[in-house]
C-alpha cells in the first residue's frame, strides 16, 4: 500500500541564502505522496542550531518538489533530521521523516573567465584571422569593458587574453597607437590581463632554447611594450599534452600558476577534468623549486554550468543540479574556477556570461531573501589562483611528470615539415650564437636581429598546436602558410650561419686554402666534416693546422668531401688546411664492405635480400647481437600499415614490408656505407643507407623517402610508416630526452609516486627529442632520431589507449607518417623526405654514465665547416681557438644573444643536462669583451653583479636548470638622429641617421604621447637593425600626439637618446622593393613543386607581398610574412620555370628574381595504372579542375580539385588510353 507521503530524495544545492542575518543553505526533497492538497510543515533538527520550521502549503498527489532553507551546519557531515507533518484539529501527525548527514555548503566564490580559445588557422586563413577578425574581437572586448565600468566591481566585464598572441602578433599590428593607450589603461586598472603563454605549443618536441625563449613574448616584449608586466599564470588550452620540463621553462621566469583546458576525452572525461587526480594540485618540474598550481578544467568550449545561456533559469537550474559535485573530499576549497569559451573558436564573447554573472549576484527568493553564495566573480584567472594560494597552499597535494599528449601524431601527418622544424631547433640557436660571436669579435659586423627575431617566431608559430584548416581542402592555404614558418627559419639560419663564418674567418690568418670547423658544444668533439667541393684542387692534402698531422679523406658519390675533424675544442674553431698537389694520406684504420656486410674495428652490421638489417654485431663489447632475433621486424625496415581510420575501432587491414632490395655500397679511408634501394606499398621508392666510419664508434643510418600519395579512400583507410628498430637487451628500462631532461616512458597508478610520466596519459606512443637510451644491466644503446620525434616501443600500438601499459620489448618503432588526424592537417603527404638516426652503444648504468646528452647534441648539432679560399692576415689564432670556455660538459650554452631593450651587452644562457646541481666557471677569455657580468632572469631581467676576473666567473647551476647572464661592455657611441617621422596613410614613416662607422648597430625605437616622455616599459616599440621604421600604429586624425626616440644598441655599443621628435603630416617618396633573393626548389613531387626565397627590403617599410611568376604569367600573390609557396595541380614529369617580384604598399614591383627551372617526378604508386594512362576529356573548367587531376591518386583531396568539365558540358566524358593490355581491378 502506497505510503502518505514518503521523502525519496534530499538534494542539497550549492546556494546559501541570508534570512535576515542567518545564513540558511537551500535544499530540495524530492517526494511522493498520495495525499490531495494537504496543508504540510517541515521541521529540520541540525545539531547546535535551533530548531527550525518552515511552512510549505500544499502538497498535491503523486511527485513533486518542495524547497528547504536549512540552517547553516556546524560541522560537515553532521547529522540533520527532516520531518514533513501535518495537523489535524491542532494536533500534530507526522508523515515523514529521515535523518542523514549533510554537507556543510561551502560559502563558494566561484570565478567565472570567459575568453576566446585562440588558433592560428584552424576556422579561417591566418592571414584574416591576424589582421581583420582578431582585433574585430578585442574591439568587442573594448566596448564591453566600457559599457560595465558603472557595474560592481566583481560584476564588471574583466578579460584574461588566452594567449599573448592575440595582442602581440595581432592587435599590435593592427589596431593604431590611440587603441593601444587604451589598452594599456585596461592593463593597467585590471579590467584585462594577459598569460605567460604566447600560444598553445605541443610542448614535448619544442628545443631546449626554444622552450624558454617563448617566456620572451609575454614577459619580455610585450611587457616593455604595454609597461604592464603578464598575469603570473599560463593557460593551456585544446592540445593535450604538457611535458616536465616546460614547467621548470615557465617557472624560470616568474609564472606561478597553470590553467588546463585540455581537449582529451581520454584525459579530462568525469565532471570536467581527470577523476585520476585532484582537480586542483602543484604540478612539479624537473628541478627541486619548480612547480606550478594548477586547476584542471573541462574542454574550454564545455559549459557544464549555463553560463553563456540567455535564459538564466538554465543556468540557476546547471548550478542547482551539478555544482555540488565539486564539494568532494579532494577539492576541499571554497573558491572554484570556470573558465570558458564559445564552442566555435577564434570567436567573440559571449556577452550572456557577464550578464549571468550580474544576475546571479542580485538574485532574490520570492522573500526578497538575497542569495549570498556562491558569489561570482568575473574573473582574470589570476585573482581565482592567488585566492586560492593565500588560504590553501599548505594543503595542495604534489604530482610530477609529463602529460604525454595523444595529439602528437600530427607531426607524422606533416612528415616534411617537422623534420625540418627539428633541425631548425638547434640550428637557429646555432646561428644564434656564431652570429652574436661574430658581432663582438669583428667591428663593423651588424648583429642580425630582425631576421633571427622571426626565425624565433616562426619556429613558435611552427610548434603551436594548430596546423591547417578544420576541413582539410584541395590547396589548402592554411596548411602553406604554416609550412612557411619551418622553411624559413631553415633559410635563414643557413644564410647567417655563413655570413657570421665569413666574418669571423676575415680574423683567422691563412696560408692559403683552409677548411675551418666550427663546435658549438661545451665539449672538446671528434667527428665527420661533409664540405662541398667546388673550390677544391683535383688533389690535395687535408693538414690539421694544430698539429701537423694529415688527414685522410674521400670524396664521396654525392660528389663532397669529408674527412674526421679530430679535437676539434668547445665553443670554438679548429683550422685544417689544404695542400694541393699533395698526396693524401691513407688511413690507418678502414671500414670493410662486401656483398651485404659492413665491418670496422666497432660493429659489423649484415643486411638481408630486403635491405633491413638482420644482424648488429657491437664488438666493443663481446660481439653482442643488438637485433632481438625475436622481434617480428628487423632494423631499419620499413613496414606500411592501413587500417580502418577510426581512432578508437581502429581495425587493421595491411602490412606491407620491401621484399627485394637492390644492394650497393660505397667506400673509401673514412667511410663506408651499404645502400639498399627498394619499394613497397606506401612509398614510390625507399633509399636505406648504412654507414660506418673507420674511426668513429657509431653507425648511422639515413632513410630518403619518396612518399606516395595517401589511399584513395583515405576517409575510411587510414595509412602509416614505421622503421623498426627492435634492439635486443635484457633486463631493459627505456628513458628520452624532452627538450630540458629525460623522461622514463612507465605510468604507476599511484599519483603520488615519484614517476616521469603522469598516470592516464598516453602510452601508445611518445615524443623523444635528441636521444632515446636502452639499458640493461651495465649495457646501454643510444638512439637517436635525428627529425623524425614519435616512436611507439614495443611494436606497434598505434590507437591502443591502454592507460596501464608498460613497454614489454626494447624495440623502438620510428613513426614517420600517418593520416590519422581528421582536422587540422593534411590527409595526404607525398613526396620527399629523409630520415636520419644513429646508434652508439656504451659500457654504462644508466642514460648518465652513457652521456647520452652529449650523444645527442652531437648527432643533432654536427660540426659545421666553412672554406677561406685563399692566404690572409688575421688576429685570431691561425689553428685552434675557442671563444670560451666551460669546465662542465654537463652545462651547455644555449643561447648567446645580443641583449633585449631593457639592457645591454650580450646574454648567454647555460643549461644543466644531467640533473646534477653542480659548480660552473667560464672563461670568457677567448672574446675580446672587458665585461662586467650581471646575472639575470631567463627573460633577461637583472638580478645581481657576478665577481669576474680576467674573463673568468663562476656561478652554481640547479639540476635540469638555466642560468642566464649579461656581459656588460659598454663604449658609447653618437646618438642617432630622427630626421623625420612622417604620418601617412597607412603609418608612420620613422627614419635617423647615424655617422657611417657605427651604421652596423641595431637600434631601439620609444614612442610617447609627450615630447618630454621617458623611454622605457610601456613605451618600448620595436628593435631593429635598419635605420628606418615603419609604424603602423600612428596614422592620421588619432586623438593623441606622438613622439619618437630612437637609441643606437650593440653587442658592446649603447649610445645616448636621440631628441624627441613628433610624427606629422607628410609624403614619401615610394620606390619598389628589392628583388627577392636567391630563390632555390625545397621540395617537389608528382603534381606539385616547392620553393623558397630570400625576402625582399622595401626601405619606406611598407612591402605587401611577393607575386609568383609560372612559365612567364602571374600565378599568385601571397602576403610578405611568405617566403616560400607550394605550386599544385601541374602535369607530372613536366619542366616549369618560376620568377618571383616583390610589391609594396604604394602598388610598386620589384624586378622579377632570376628564374629558376623545376621539373616534376614520375613516380607510379604500386598497382596505380592511371598516371601511365594517355587522357582526355570532354572539356575542362579551369586551371583548378583540369583532368589531369584525376591521376594524383586520392580523391580530389591533395593537390587539386578533381576534375569538372564546363558547365555547359552537358554530357561530360573521360577517355583514358593505355599502350599496352591492363586488368582493371578497381576505380576510385
């Protein structure tokens, strides 16, 4: 019998109101009665309080709800008792009644951020997104600011800026000087803010400079820029990994605090964040004093709790039934961070969310009974994290380790590109470092600072977590636009590599002809030097200038020269000079190849019949097998797999392997290597090179790939490529490098145990940087993948998701290429790309005693070589020198800089690679600098004097840590001279002089709104190294005046201020840009041809863009932030010739460049018959459609479009002719 009235259901919610001066939290009981209209009262009992009644009317047959204010607990978990009664002629009858614990509701303080989840790409071209849509939004954001500055404070509209991107790469570029005061006012009264981080980086495959200079962009610039310094906190939104060793980069430079967003349904999947962790905790870096607090949100775009609702019952009725979930035992805290977007991004905000927030704060029950808590607070993040950390910080629990990111495979999907941007990371710093050497040691030689002010950038746009359009499309621009910003870092790192060689070398005296090596290590190195040939005699003798001794040679069949530079000292030069006519010497040692073998006094290493190599022999070490005879591939094979392109169901349908490999080889006195020249399913060809060397205990290998295009049904078969390199060791334990420290790839499901790696993350495969160690018991091999970063160990386990995995094997699958990304990249890859690893193996206990740290940098930053081609002069030592000197080979410089606007002098940075805190003293003899040493912060802030003595300073460097200092030399020179700033239409032309022998200093340029303004932060706007500045921000009819002062800066130059001079009304007189430079093919394949050149100077500033000139016509324009384009849709095996001009602002061109003349492969994908085929067709309804698109092997999607006759074609046909017999198995 159905009961009178029975509570089914007490659900506390998180509101708490004030019944005149007694705070009363809001309950719900959830009842079922079969009493009609009855007239009920409530009693609550909570122990401590009085007793409480409330009258609740009538209640009516069946289900309903009715709303309790309790008194607030005492204690949480006490004990209330609810009784619901009724009377009957003034006598009391209890209906129900039911006693159980309660949560004491918190007094919440909820801080609600609402920001724009920014890509660089991804919803629209780069280009519109940068100087159209974004500052459109943060014009929004403006307005909004003003429309609630009447608010409340904690009701007044405050905007975090996601990323430091949107303001620096964007707004400043386009909004003028009157929208940016304004800026800095809503800086400056914190009505906005922004992050240390400057974009949203896959951070476990940035370089070791790299991941601490993104500090700069935030820290450094914009800082001295706005004269507001970030907000202590960084967020990390969509891409969902985070390595070790970016907190400890972060830390370094001031960030506290750490806001994950993370799009990972495998990560962040129960109540918006990972139930394997607290939802708020200290996430520890590498060294001791590194962490960062952390709160882990849900996906940005999810809005659990209605706040970008425009009805706000949604959003009270969210509250009502979710929040309380967040008062659990492991978020023991009364204040909580939401911190959202719109679901779109690249979107504006939502002005609903604000509104909410004000309507919530002045909410009242039908009473009048204002609801007190939570209280919302439009928030900047930072001030959540302060609150937080003021009252809790001794009670937030620690985890350490790298949140390994499943999003990683997208560096396979753009094969090419990231083996070029991994090399870009230790060449830009390399270049770098010889070009701040060659500026303070040769007078006259300018500093370049612009063009490695945008290799650094590019290679951060580079590492950024977006690539290309969501919907990859047919000649997608997105997708050339970000491959832009790898090919032109490498231009440009090559170009100052020899431009700081050659200045450097105008010092070194010669006898003649001289080879000069170049070590940017902290170590003394012996390896091989590849040099070109040109310059050199038929014969000759290579003469090591330091000790006499000659050296054997060979020229090898790519037609160079290479030899072993023997000694060659740290950070340094060593001189090897060229004899001709001389007999060269013949070596001692050998390397000896026969049919399939290759042998010298350290491995002997035997291919089979499919090229792979089936035995590994380490004679250094009992001739150790170091192929796992048991592994079901062999080293250096290469497999192709398809399987359904399903990331959760992901069926495998094929494996194809090189079955038959044409074999050669090569040899000479240094080297050695088998060729196995082979193809398979996948690829159009495989080039697998062996090599030995006779005096170098080390095997390398190198891969050159001819890709193939993707599977036609490429939306359904997905498509990747491994080397395999199962190395035989028992006993194993595997660990890599990040970019600062090593990680052990193994997860433990306690949170709190001293792990690498964080529990839940991905195991399937991984990220490694410069070396991977093997090690057994006293036996370790090292492993490195020189620009190709994923592996997966153990074999494939590929789409696995097995978040208790531990490595089974010592086997190391290089995952190369794969399609399995369905937005954001490319589905298909063809063409060109190589591929280079090595293998050493050691005598050693682990990764440390082995040195793979120095292995690593060694194979990733080989010695460079540059030729004096004639007798010279020369102050410097004629043999050996080194610039300076360090007496730990466990520190390494990682940048050596001219110095930001805020100093002077030159920095250079160390880093400790062992996680050994350690004593350091440098020399800096070696460098004609009378320096006073300052240390500093990584983002180049004083902090204290360093005593110094002759050059020599010592310093203490934390494990895994940077220390960073300024070489201060100061010689004053004349200061510049403005002689005119002239506002036009589009900015303002900024031009000085200075006496011709200090023209080689680079410059900073102040801006402010008075004549008698200050130089400094917040008036800071730009360093160049060209005596003229366009500036885009003063224009005509601006509400302000502006002023400019521009000071001369050097390496060892500082002058004094130019006078002040204001920006008016005037003309110029435009001229067209310079030619574009030295254009050179990239890379190119069936359909499509790549190639890059030098950029253009316009000297008024004002250069546009660059016009592509194909066989004579005008194919395209892109803008000047281009260097580089990707020509598609052409015929295969087909001769085109390319010019290139550059055009400015005013409508002017350059002359065209010198042409250069490609020619397209003709290369046949296995079983494919139709690029063989002879076709025609009805008709054709553009360059974009034409038929012959039908032969490039996916369906309309790389390339081109697919072919479409006229609209007129009404009976359209494709003829396709062949000059011999074929069976037709398939059409596409």
């Amino acid at each position: 019998m159905k009961k009178e009235l029975e509570i089914v259901k007490i659900h506390q919610t998180p509101w708490i109101l004030n019944d005149n001066g007694v705070l009363k939290s809001e309950t719900i009981l959830h009842l079922d009665t079969s009493l009609e209209d009855c007239m009920i009262t409530a009693r609550i009992l909570v122990p401590g309080q009085p007793v409480c009644y409330q009258k609740l009317g009538p209640v009516t047959y069946g289900k309903s709800d009715i709303r309790l204010l309790v008194p607030e607990l005492i204690r949480d978990n006490d004990i209330v008792t609810f009784s619901l009664f009724t009377r009957d002629e003034n006598i009391e009858r209890e209906l129900a009644s039911i006693s159980l614990p309660q949560k004491k509701i918190r007094h919440w303080k909820i801080y609600v951020a609402h920001d724009m989840h920014l890509d660089i790409g991804y919803t629209d071209y780069q280009e519109d997104l940068i100087h159209t849509l974004f500052p459109e939004y943060l014009d929004e954001v403006l307005e909004e600011i003003d429309n609630t500055k009447e608010w409340e404070k904690d009701n007044q509209l405050k905007y975090p800026v996601e990323a430091s991107y949107l303001l620096y790469g964007s707004a400043l570029a386009a909004r003028n000087a009157d929208w940016i005061e304004k800026l800095k006012e809503n800086l400056i009264s914190k009505r906005m803010n922004y992050p240390y981080n400057y974009l949203h980086f896959a951070t476990e495959g940035m370089g070791t400079e790299q991941i601490v200079r993104q500090n700069y962009y935030s820290a450094r610039f914009l800082n001295d820029i706005l004269g507001t310094p970030p907000a202590k906190y960084a967020v990390h939104t969509d891409d969902a990994g985070f390595s070790w060793s970016h907190v400890d980069a972060l830390t370094s430079a001031g960030q506290k605090y750490l806001s994950f967003r993370l799009q990972d349904s495998n990560w962040n999947y129960e109540d918006g964040h990972c139930p394997k962790y607290p939802r708020l905790f200290y996430l520890r870096g590498r060294t001791p004093e590194s962490k960062l607090l952390t709160f882990d949100g849900p996906v940005y775009h999810f809005d659990d709790f209605g706040f970008r609702e425009s009805t706000l019952d949604i959003t009270i009725n969210r509250i009502t039934d979710l929040f309380l979930d967040r008062q659990s035992e492991d978020y023991p805290y009364e204040s909580y961070l939401i911190h959202l977007t719109k679901v779109r991004d690249n979107s504006g905000i939502e002005p609903n969310v604000m509104h909410n927030i004000v309507a919530l704060n002045s909410r009242t029950d039908d009473e009048g009974r204002p609801y007190v808590f939570p209280h919302f607070i439009n928030s900047l993040v930072e001030d959540f994290f302060e609150d937080i950390e003021t009252h809790y910080k001794d009670i937030i629990p620690s985890v350490q380790g790298t949140l390994e990111s499943f999003w990683s495979f997208g560096a396979a999907q753009v094969s090419y590109e990231t083996s070029v941007s991994k090399e870009n990371h230790e060449n830009v710093p390399a270049a770098e470092f010889f070009s701040a050497i060659a500026s303070a040691l040769v007078p006259a030689h300018p500093y370049p600072y612009t063009d490695l002010f945008r290799a650094y950038d590019d290679m951060m746009l580079t590492d950024e977590h977006n690539w290309a359009s969501w919907n990859y499309y047919v000649d997608d621009e997105q997708l050339k636009w970000s491959r832009n910003k790898v090919l032109e870092p490498q231009r440009i790192a090559r170009r100052l590599l020899d431009t700081s060689f050659t200045a450097v070398e105008s010092l070194i005296p010669t006898e003649g002809p001289t080879i000069l090596v170049y070590n940017n290590s902290a170590w003394e190195r012996s390896d091989i030097v590849t040099i070109k040939t040109e310059a050199f005699p038929h014969t000759f003798e290579i003469i090591d200038a330091y000790t006499g001794i000659s050296l054997p040679w060979q020229k090898t069949s790519d037609g160079n020269i290479c030899f072993i530079a023997c000694q060659v000292p740290q950070y340094g030069y060593k001189a090897f000079r060229i004899i001709p006519g001389s007999t060269p010497v013949k070596s001692n040692k050998t390397v000896t190849v026969t049919e399939n073998v290759i042998e010298n006094d350290f491995y002997k290493v035997t291919l089979d019949t499919s090229g792979c190599i089936c035995s590994c022999i380490d004679k250094q070490n009992n001739n150790k097998e170091l192929v796992d005879p048991s592994a079901p591939h062999k080293m250096n094979q290469f497999v192709y797999y398809t399987s359904k392109n399903e990331l959760y169901d992901n069926v495998l349908y094929t494996e194809d392997e090189i079955s038959n490999a044409t074999i050669s080889s090569e040899s000479g006195p240094v080297m050695a290597m088998l060729v196995a020249d082979g193809r398979t399913r996948g690829v159009e060809k495989i080039v697998r090179k062996v090599i030995l060397y006779a005096d170098l205990p080390r095997i390398d290998i190198i891969n050159e790939v001819f890709k193939a295009d993707a599977p036609p049904n490429y939306t359904e078969c997905a498509e990747e490529g491994f080397f395999t390199f199962p190395f035989n060791m028992d006993n194993f334990r595997i660990a890599h490098d990040t970019p600062a420290g090593e990680v052990e790839p193994y997860v433990n499901s306690d949170i709190y145990s001293p792990t690498h790696q964080l529990y839940w993350s991905n195991t399937d495969f991984y990220v490694a940087n410069h070396w991977i160690n093997v090690q057994g018991e006293n036996d370790s091999i090292l492993f490195t993948s020189v620009n190709a970063p994923l592996v997966q160990y153990g074999g494939r386990r590929t789409c696995h998701w097995d978040k208790n995995h531990q490595i089974e094997s010592p086997w190391i699958y290089n995952w190369v290429f794969n399609n399995f990304w369905k937005t954001n990249f490319t589905y298909t890859q063809p063409g060109p790309v190589t591929y280079k690893y090595s293998i050493n193996t050691q005598k050693a206990r682990d990764w440390k005693q082995a040195r793979a740290d120095k292995f690593g940098f060694d194979i990733t930053n080989p010695l460079k070589s540059h030729l004096i081609c004639h007798a010279q002069p020369g102050l410097l030592p004629h043999d050996i020198h080194s610039f300076f000197k360090i007496n730990r080979d466990n520190v390494i410089a990682t940048s050596v800089k001219m110095a930001e606007s805020n100093g002077n002098g030159l920095i250079i940075r160390f880093h400790e690679t062992q996680g050994s805190e350690c004593s350091v003293c440098v020399n800096m003899s070696g460098l004609p600098l009378n320096a006073h040493i300052i240390e500093t912060d990584v983002i180049e802030n004083d902090i204290a004097p360093i005593p110094s003595c002759e050059g020599r300073f010592n310093f203490s460097i934390p494990a895994y840590g940077w220390k960073t200092f300024r070489l201060l030399q100061m010689e004053y020179c004349p200061a510049p001279s403005i002689i005119d700033a002239c506002i036009t239409e589009g900015g303002t032309i900024v031009k000085w002089t200075m006496p011709d022998e200090y023209s080689y200093l680079c410059y900073a340029l102040y801006r402010g709104t008075n004549e008698d303004f200050i130089p400094g932060a917040g008036n800071y706007l730009a360093t160049i190294d060209t005596p003229y500045y366009y500036d885009t921000q003063v224009v005509y009819n601006l509400m302000n005046d502006y002023y400019y002062k521009v000071q001369a800066i050097g390496i060892k130059m500082k002058s004094e201020l130019s006078l002040s001079t204001k920006a008016c009304p005037g003309d110029i007189t435009s001229i067209p840009p310079t030619i574009p430079g030295y254009p050179m093919e990239e890379a190119s394949g069936n359909y499509r041809i790549s190639l890059s050149w030098e950029a253009s100077i316009d000297y008024n500033d004002t250069l546009k863009g660059y016009r592509i000139y194909r066989n004579g016509v005008a194919c395209k324009d892109i803008p000047s932030s281009m260097t580089s384009w990707m020509d598609v849709g052409l015929y295969r095996n087909t001769e085109y010739t390319y010019e290139i001009t550059a055009f400015n602002k005013a409508g002017l061109e350059s002359e065209r460049s010198q042409k250069i003349t490609i020619c397209t492969t003709n290369y046949n994908s296995i079983g494919d018959i139709t690029p063989i085929a002879q076709i025609t067709a009805s008709s054709e309804r553009g360059i974009d459609f034409l038929v012959t698109n039908i032969s490039n092997g996916v369906c309309g999607m790389i390339d081109q479009d697919n072919w479409l006759p006229k609209e007129a074609d009404t009976l359209p046909w494709i003829r396709m002719e062949w000059e011999e017999a074929h069976t037709i198995d398939t059409i596409y």
